[in-house]
C-alpha cells in the first residue's frame, strides 16, 4: 500500500510505501523532511496544539472526527472511517481527536455527544455530523467537500 504525505514546504504530493514510512520520507521535489506529517489514507490522531496547523492550514479537504476511547458507537465508526481514508487518499485527510484527553477544540466547536465528524474546507467548518452514520451519509458528505474544494 502507497500513502500519500503532502509536503508542507513545497505542497508537492509524496508517494510513500506503507514499508518505508518509518525510514523518516522526504519531499521528492524540495528534500524537506517528511516525517510527523499527516498521511493521506490514514486516519491520523491529532492534538489540540497540532489542530491550527494540520486542519485549518491543510492544502486538502479534512475530516475530522471527534471521539471518545470508551464510546461505543466511536468503536463502531472507526472502521468505517480507516476505510474512507483509504479510499479517498490524495483527495481528503482524515483525523481524529480524543475528546476526553483533547477538549480545548471540543470545546471550540461545541462537541456535545461523540462521534461528531466536522468536514473542514480552506480552514473554515463547513459541514457536521454527530452519531455513528453509515458510510453513504459520511461519502455523500465527502462528495459534497470535495466538489467545494474544487
């Protein structure tokens, strides 16, 4: 399997083996160094202090999803999204931040019951979703991301 990093300094799209994303990748185009970087076709954990930069200064579409260890229906959700990373890698990056060790963006965004997913585009919070949803209402709300990005 392939991932695909988004060169913070250039913006070049990566293309890295699943077997060599720990040898610490750089940037094909400028040599910057790859490594932290969020992976496209990964579902990504995320921190309050990594949330500027990896979310409201993303080159791509995001989707982040608002979880809690202890949740069922979080559990429940989680396959659906690593799936949905994989199937849209290079289009859109998905994150997602535990609410009960994370909740100063809980807080900024008013998450009230987990899962919440907020689809993000240019920065700003466009959509939102709470409950464990099947995947046709995530993917018709990732089709609807991604047309506005465009």
């Amino acid at each position: 399997m392939v991932t695909l990093i988004v060169c913070p300094n250039c913006g070049a799209k990566n293309r890295i083996p699943t077997d060599k994303q720990r040898l610490t990748p750089k940037c094909g185009r400028c040599k910057h160094s790859l490594a932290g970087m969020p992976q496209s076709g990964l579902v990504n954990p995320l921190t309050d202090g990594q949330f500027h930069a990896l979310v409201e200064q993303a080159s791509l579409p995001v989707l982040v999803d608002f979880y809690s260890p202890t949740c069922g229906p979080c559990q429940i959700l989680a396959p659906t999204l690593d799936a949905l990373a994989h199937d849209y890698v290079g289009r859109l990056l998905i994150f997602k931040i535990d609410t009960s060790s994370q909740q100063r963006m809980a807080q900024r965004f008013q998450i009230r019951g987990v899962p919440t997913l907020l689809f993000f585009k240019n920065g700003r919070c466009i959509d939102q979703v709470v409950g464990a949803v099947p995947r046709s209402d995530i993917e018709q709300r990732i089709h609807t991301l991604l047309q506005q990005a465009a």
